[in-house]
C-alpha cells in the first residue's frame, strides 16, 4: 500500500552548524527530498531585515499606477521580466487569478544570431521609475536567497550521499524572483475562478524557495500528495517553503520528485515571493541524466497520483534537448502574447506542441 505524506516537514538548518544534530538534519532532510519533495527551512541565515524590506515594498509595488505598471509589462521584454497583470498567465490550460512582477539577477544582454535562441532569455530588468527603494530591496533579496540556495545544495548533496559542491556546475548565472500578488475572490460570485495558479510543478528553476509573505491566517498553497490528496501548507513565520524544480527530478534519476501544487484564491488578498534557484540553460537532458545516474540509478523511486504524473514536465518528459529550449517553450506557452511578439519563429511550434 503506498504511503503519504499529510504535513510539511521543517528542517532546522542551524543544525548544520552542530556537529552532535547534523546527522539527525541530514536524515530529516534526507525524507524530505525523497518522500516529500517540499519542506520549511528555519534558522536559514537570511537576515530579518532583508525579508522584512522586501515585504514593506509590496503594497507599494502593487499599488503603482496603471501607467507605471504598463511602462515595465512584461510584454515589454523579450526575458520575460515585468509586470503582468490578473489572468495574462495560464496554467494547464486556465487563466491564473494573480498579478506579478518578475525580476532576476541584473545581467546584461548577450545574445547575437550566433546563439541559441533561448539565451535571448538572459537579460537585464526593467525597473519601476520612481521608487529605488523597490529596486534595492528586490536585489538585496535576490542575493541573500542566491548565497541561501548555494548552502543548501551543500546540504542536499551530503544528505543524498554525495560531496558538498556536487550540485553547484548546474546553475545558471542568472535567477529568478516573482513578486506575487493574489486579489481576494469577491464574496458570494460562485462563477469567479478559484485557482490563483494551477496545479503544476516547478519548471522555472533547479529548486524554488518561497516566502508566504502574508499573515498566517492568510492559506492558499496546496501541495499533492502521493495519493492523491491535497496537502495544505500553511504561513509558518521566519521560514522559506522550499521545493524541488523539474530538472533536480531529471539530475536525481526520479528519486527526488519536483511535488505537484497549486495555489487556491480565498477571502483575503496574499502576497507570495518565489525565488527560482536558475538552471544551466545549455544542460542537455542526456547530460542531467546520466552525470549521476551510478549513484541514483539503483535507489528506490516512490509512487506519484496519477494526477501528478498528468501535468505539463516538458523537460522530464518532452522532445526538447536543452534545459534552455524547454524554459523557453515554458515562457511562450504561459506568456502568449509575449511569445507571439518576441519569439514568432517558434510561436506556432511551442503553442500547438503539447509534448
């Protein structure tokens, strides 16, 4: 009979740093990653102040004028960096009830017709005009959650039984932040959609560590169990939600799973910071697969819900080669008009290839 998980596990990370409670964070982790696929981290070494100015920005972010917005759409960016408004996302098909500012790590723009196509994915943001301090709380956060992620692979990698470092060649130069804002359902209009975003698992990054940047009786995320059941993950104060991405799947031969989740609107608006750890955009899927297939080919691999397994995993399951080309199809498939504008060349392909 298949086993499941009904709660989220925490993982202390301060006990990395005690040499007597490090094999016993180790273990929980360990569980974590292969039966669970999201957990908390607590004690993470971010500092408050970093969170807590980003989260002060919010409102503010979200209150700009409509031009404003509209002069930093993300129609505007051929990355795919910027503002969207409710709805200008899908997901399996659906509109997204969300609004959203997307930003990255400042780079800039390197892409020539010598390149790729996907490396036009790589680029610099586009800042609200009028608010710097929008802007430095945004990349100070982004370079906490970047040292952040690079200490937890460390740890990933001893609790799978492998060396520190194992996991850093695959990162990209370049990660991603969502600064999300679900509006509150209006009460008592049944034809108003719940989903806030739909049920899917994480193809925009290596791994996601997300603030719920709302009050605790503010609920909305949902996790899949292996079940079949919906798991509810509620705001625990002064932790990330973290959680596997698509190509940690691949690399780890399925023994750690990128969990299926989604996000329910409700009463209440809510904010929600993503933080997508990047991938390596010329990782070829052959490459992800076979660079630790000894050590991970023989563990066991748990059971996943049917309707897990029936979400959109382009880069697990599709015909494209390339980390980068797979994010791509992700973008123009969620991002339409954008795509349509940017990338018409592969428009048509992407949209009508549900592979």
């Amino acid at each position: 009979m298949t086993t499941s998980f009904s709660e989220i596990p925490v993982i202390d990370l301060s006990q990395a740093d005690d040499k007597a409670n490090k094999a016993n964070l180790l273990n929980s982790l360990r569980y974590a990653l292969t039966e669970v696929g999201f957990l908390y981290v607590s004690n993470h070494g971010v500092p408050t102040t970093t969170v807590e100015k980003l989260v002060a920005v919010l409102p503010t972010l979200f209150d700009l004028e409509d031009d404003v917005k509209k002069s930093v759409a993300l129609e505007n960016s051929l990355h795919f960096l910027g503002y969207s408004g409710v709805g200008s996302e899908n997901t399996g098909g659906k509109a997204d009830r969300r609004e959203q500012f997307e930003f990255a790590t400042e780079l800039t723009k390197t892409w020539n017709p010598g390149l790729p196509l996907y490396e036009r994915l790589r680029g610099p943001n586009q800042w609200p005009s009028g608010s710097p301090e929008i802007r430095y709380a945004v990349e100070s956060y982004i370079t906490e959650l970047s040292r952040l992620g690079e200490r937890f692979l460390d740890l990933v990698a001893q609790a799978l039984s492998l060396s520190p470092g194992t996991f850093q060649p695959f990162l990209s130069d370049q990660h991603r932040l969502k600064l999300v804002h679900y509006p509150a359902l209006p009460a008592d209009d049944p034809t108003i959609s719940q989903q806030g975003v739909g049920p899917h698992k994480d193809s925009s990054g290596w791994w996601t560590f997300l603030l719920q940047a709302s009050p605790p009786e503010v609920k909305g995320l949902q996790v899949l169990n292996k079940v079949g059941d919906w798991v509810n993950v509620p705001v625990v104060p002064g932790t990330f939600v973290v959680n596997i991405g698509q190509a940690f799947e691949v690399v780890t031969n399925g023994v750690c799973k990128a969990t299926t989740h989604r996000v329910l609107s409700g009463p209440h608006e809510r904010y929600s910071v993503p933080f997508f750890q990047g991938v390596r955009r010329n990782l070829t899927k052959t490459e992800a697969v076979d660079t630790l297939k000894a050590h991970f080919g023989s563990l066991n691999i748990g059971q996943e819900s049917d309707e897990g397994h029936a979400i959109d995993s382009a880069f697990v399951k599709g015909k494209y080669d390339t980390w980068g080309e797979s994010q791509l199809r992700t973008k123009v498939r969620s991002h339409r008009e954008n795509g349509k504008k940017f990338y018409p060349e592969v428009y048509d392909q992407y949209i009508n290839d549900d592979a």
